[in-house]
C-alpha cells in the first residue's frame, strides 16, 4: 500500500518571491522585458505629448495663415523661431522663395520646383521626427511575447530538471517554478499589448499628420506659383 | 523624451510596487485536510471471486448471495448453500425436498399405528419373492394408497397363511433368504424418500415389538398386508444394514448447493465464484524459460518462415510429463518441419521434471500448450 499526502505548499508566491526565486536568464528576460515596457511607455508618453502639441500647432498656424496677414510678415515673425510642422514647411519654402526672388531669378518654373523640393524635404524630415521610435514600438509589440515565452520555456525547462532531481511530482515542488516561468510571459504580454496599440495609434495619427502637411505644401505650392506668376509677369514686361 | 521617460518609469515602479504589495501572495487554496487515500493494488482475479452472489437479486453495495437458513459455518465452502457438505452443483430446490417431506411424513405416522410387524416377518419371505416383480407398481401406488391396495390384499393373504403355520420354523430364515432377493430391485425403484426415515423408526420398533404388536394383527389385517407389502421390502432391508443404507441414503438433501453461510440481503452478483486459476506471467516465464534453455536450436535451417510448432502435454503434480507429448506444427517446408519437430520435442522432454509450479495451480499447468516459433531463428 502507497501513501500519498499532498504536503501544504510552503513556498512563497508573491511576485517578488517569484522573480527572485527565477533563474539568471530568467530574470534577465524579465528585467528586459520590463525595461521595455518602460521604453514603451516612455515612447508612447512622449508620442502622445508630441502628437498633441503638433496638431495643436498645425491649428494654430493654420488659423494664422488663412487670416489673411501677409506672407512677408509672418515669415519674419516665424524666421527666427525653431519651427514644425506646418510652420516648418512654410519657412522652407519662403526661404527658398526670398533666395531666388532676392537674387533674380529668371525663370519661374524653376523657381517653382527649387520651392517643392524644399517642401518635400521639410516634410520629410517632419514626417521623420513624427515616426521616431514607433518602430521600436513596433517591434517591442511583436517580439515582447516571443522574449516572455522564452524566459517561460527556459524556467519551465529549469523547474521540470529541477522537479527530476527531487523526484518528486509533487504539485506544490511543480508550481512555483512554473508560475516564476509564467511570470515571463505576463511581463512580455504586458510590454506587448500596449506597444502595439499605441503603435497602430501613433502610426495613424503620423499618417494623418503628413496628410494635413501635404495638403498645405500643395496649397501653398499653388499660391506661391500664382505669386511667381505675378511678380515675374511685370518684370519680364518692364523688361 | 527625457521626462516622458522619467514618468515612465515613476509609472512603473508605482505599478510595481503596487502590485508586489497587493498581489503579494494569492490566498493560498484551501484544500482541507486531505487524508491520505489508501490505495491498495488488488490482483483482477481476486476482485472477481469476490462477486459472488445472487444473480436475480437487487444490486447492491456488495454482492451477496441469498441467506441462508442455515448458519452452521463450514470452513472451506465456497458455494453459497444451505448444505452441510460443499457442494459445486447449484441447489435444485423445488421437487426432491418437497417429496421428501411430503412422502416420508405421513407414512410414519401411519405405520407406528398399524406396526403388525410380526406378520411381516412372515410374510416376507413370500411377499418379496413373489413382489419382486411389483415394486415398480408399487413404488407408485404408495401415496394412492386407497384405490391400488384393496386388489393387493388378494394375493397376499393367500401366501400368508401358509407362512403363518410355519411362522416359527422359519422367522430365521427371513433374514437369510430375502437378502438375495429383495434387495437388489425392488429397493432402488421405490421412492427415494421413504428409506431416509423408515430406517430409523423401524429397526427401533419392529424388532422389539414384534411380539406384542401380533396382538394388533387381527384388528386390520387388511391395512397391516397393505403395509405389509409395502413394508416387507423396507423391512427386509432393515434387517440386514439398514443403518448403512440409512447413512447412505440420507443425505436426501444431495441436490446440490454449497455449504457457505450468507447472512447479508440477497444481492445481484455471480453464483459461482470464479475459481479458475491462472499462471503468472513471471510462473509462465519460468515454464517458458526451462523449456527455452533446453531447445537447442541448428542454425542455417532453410524453409523456417512462419513456421510454428505445437507441443502439447500433461503435467502431473511433480511436473513430470504424463503420457506422450503431441507435436503439431504448421508453416515451413515439411523437411525442416520435421527437423525442428524433433527438436522441440527433445526439448520438453529434456527440460523435464518442471519446476518452480505452483501446486496450488495444478489444474492451470495440468495441460502445456508451447508454442515454438523458429522462424526468427532463420539465418
């Protein structure tokens, strides 16, 4: 006759406990995982905070443009400031503007595409400065889980050698070293899930800033030509 | 960037902290006192004999068969029954009892009464001669007694008075003469019943009443040589050896049933206990492997594909072989059939007597059947 008595469980479960009673890679894993989410959230406070203030100034220069206030004004108040955004765009393409027309530019068409050019380049690089670090959102998204199961795998793997040398099937000799396992997984899932929410967000608000930006620099493409238009028109007749 | 980060981290360690204080240690499941559960690793067959009982019963926790009125305990039965003696047979309750007890009990009462024994001395030694033929009518006619015995008196009365006159000269012969007789025929045809308890009343009365029951003998002379007829054959026996016919003849109750005693309500199970025994596979092991050191193979033999050789034999108790073992085999071409024929055969003879049987087992490895399968040693 076999006796068999389930034990009570003496370990502690908390999750203190558990990570400290982790493996090495095990906790190297949770600790990176946690550095994640930390860079995650970091990015997605900074992305919100940015993302506002950028639709915020696109407001307000959009208003300050359709006043109807000269161009020539607003350039020199905007100059000297650092400018995004809209704001950047219509610097740039101003700039180019005044170097040309100062110089004399003679031919308007090429006047008109030196203008695109530098818009599309402000753009750019607008555009750039909204999407930094999504990517590294993006790939916290992806590769948080896999990270976690990995450290779940290895302290499975460590907890079933350790369970071989016990002999012991014991459930409470089982649990701990597979909930410390699990503990992986919730960190990478937790890294992960809010990574790929706030990817999937700050992507389509980027997408819908640099719409916004097109517009206006194709707008203001058009109303620069027709200025070109009109001020080249008179000189090329006076000559 | 930089304060976004700070916050992120504050965030962090707040949720942390929070939630290694409050998610610290989930409360522990309350299991109970869980009791160790016994477990005990119980051989199939024994589990089977256990479910003795009675199949036409209610199912019940446990199966039981039928109580038993009686409750003397036989050791060692192992059918339920209300036996004395462990019988295999299943009880047939219903006819014999009911005859015995029916038949048997009221001629008693009827022949204390009468008991004009003296006569039947007398009219033994003709009685049985010349009833020797009747008692298969007899043996019927008993219980209907009222209709068939009035035509009886005829015949006898004629033969008793002759013995009558010659009652004294030839009272010792009665026990002399009808022994040859009487005994063989008429006794077994008649009922099976009437002996179990003739015996015993009348080897008491009749031999020391003889004389003062010859007094009776002129009231009912007619039902005296009723009984007289019917008596003359049980007497006779009574007076050579009764009491062994008696002991043999009692047991009225050999219609089967066990001895074992059940107590507990009816209940759904099987009648026989399953006695049948098995070898272990480690006892087989021991049969197979002494059979196995013994059968030396030749190597190289062509033709052994699917061949398989039967050897069946008889054990006795010490494991000897009884008798001639039989070889079967089939498969295999007929040359090297025969070649591994004989050395199968060799082999259950060389690895003779067999050991390491259990005796207990013996009708289990009273007959072997070994297969000898050489086709694996085919090179």
């Amino acid at each position: 006759m076999e006796q068999v008595a389930l034990e009570a469980a003496t370990h502690d479960v908390s999750l203190w406990a558990l990570f400290m009673q982790a493996g090495l890679i095990v906790k190297l894993v949770m600790i990176g995982l946690i550095g994640a989410s930390v860079w995650t959230w970091a990015i997605v406070l900074d992305k919100y905070v940015s993302f506002n203030k950028a639709r915020k100034q696109f407001d307000q220069f959009e208003q300050v443009f359709w006043s109807g206030q000269s161009l020539e004004e607003l350039y020199r108040t905007l100059g000297e400031r650092q400018n995004n955004g809209l704001a950047a765009i219509f610097v740039a393409a101003m700039r180019e503007w005044k170097k040309s027309f100062e110089r004399g530019a003679r031919s308007p068409i090429g006047l008109q595409m030196r203008i695109d050019r530098a818009m599309d380049v402000t753009m750019a690089r607008e555009g750039e400065a909204y999407e930094a670090r999504l990517g590294s959102l993006a790939t916290i998204g992806s590769a948080g889980p896999f990270i976690g199961l990995f450290g779940t795998v290895i302290g499975i793997m460590t907890s079933f050698q350790a369970i071989a040398g016990s002999k012991s099937t014991n459930l409470a000799v089982v649990a701990p070293g597979i909930a410390e396992a699990l503990l992986a997984t919730a960190i990478g899932l937790v890294a992960a899930i809010p990574a790929v929410i706030a990817y999937n967000k700050f992507m389509a608000e980027s997408g819908k800033l640099q719409s916004r930006m097109e517009g206006f620099a194709d707008e203001f493409s058009a109303i620069l030509s027709r200025q070109i238009d009109e001020k080249l028109q008179p000189r090329q007749a006076a000559q | 960037m930089k304060g976004s980060l700070g916050t992120s981290l504050v965030l962090h360690t707040l949720v942390l902290t929070w939630a290694m204080v409050s998610l610290s240690a989930p409360a522990p499941m309350t299991v109970g006192d869980v009791e160790a559960l016994p477990v005990d690793i119980v051989p199939i067959e024994e589990m089977t004999q256990m479910q003795q009982g009675d199949k036409t019963a209610p199912m019940l926790e446990k199966p039981a068969a039928k109580p038993t009125d009686n409750q003397k305990i036989v050791e060692g039965a192992e059918n339920a029954g209300n036996n004395d003696i462990d019988l295999k047979a299943p009880p047939t309750p219903s006819k014999k009892p009911t005859q015995v007890e029916t038949a048997a009990a009221p001629k008693p009462s009827e022949r204390p009464t009468p008991t004009p024994t003296p006569e039947q001395n007398e009219v033994k030694d003709i009685a049985p001669e010349e009833t020797a033929p009747k008692p298969t009518e007899m043996a019927a006619l008993p219980q209907a007694k009222p209709e068939p015995t009035p035509p009886k008196p005829e015949p006898t009365p004629e033969p008793t008075p002759a013995p009558a006159q010659t009652q004294a000269e030839e009272i010792p012969l009665p026990s002399s003469i009808p022994l040859p007789a009487a005994k063989p025929k008429p006794e077994p045809p008649k009922e099976q019943a009437k002996p179990v308890e003739k015996p015993v009343e009348k080897p008491v009365e009749k031999k020391p009443e003889t004389k003062p029951a010859e007094t009776a003998k002129p009231t009912d002379k007619k039902e005296g040589k009723k009984q007289e007829t019917a008596k003359s054959s049980s007497s006779q026996k009574s007076d050579f050896n009764a009491d062994e016919i008696a002991s043999l003849l009692n047991k009225q109750e050999a219609s089967g049933g066990g001895a074992k005693r059940s107590a507990s309500p009816a209940s759904t199970g099987s009648t026989k206990p399953s006695t049948a025994s098995k070898l272990s596979l480690s006892e087989m092991d021991a049969l197979r492997g002494q059979i196995q050191n013994n059968w030396s193979t030749i190597a190289g033999i062509e033709g052994l594909q699917g061949m398989v050789i039967r050897v069946t034999f008889r054990l006795d108790k010490s494991g000897m072989i009884i008798g001639e073992p039989e070889v079967t085999s089939t498969g295999g071409s007929s040359m090297a059939r025969r070649t591994m024929e004989g050395g199968a055969l060799r082999a259950v003879l060389k690895s003779q007597p067999f050991q390491n049987l259990p005796a207990e087992k013996y009708d289990a490895w009273s007959e072997v059947a070994v297969n000898f399968d050489p086709s694996e040693l085919g090179l």
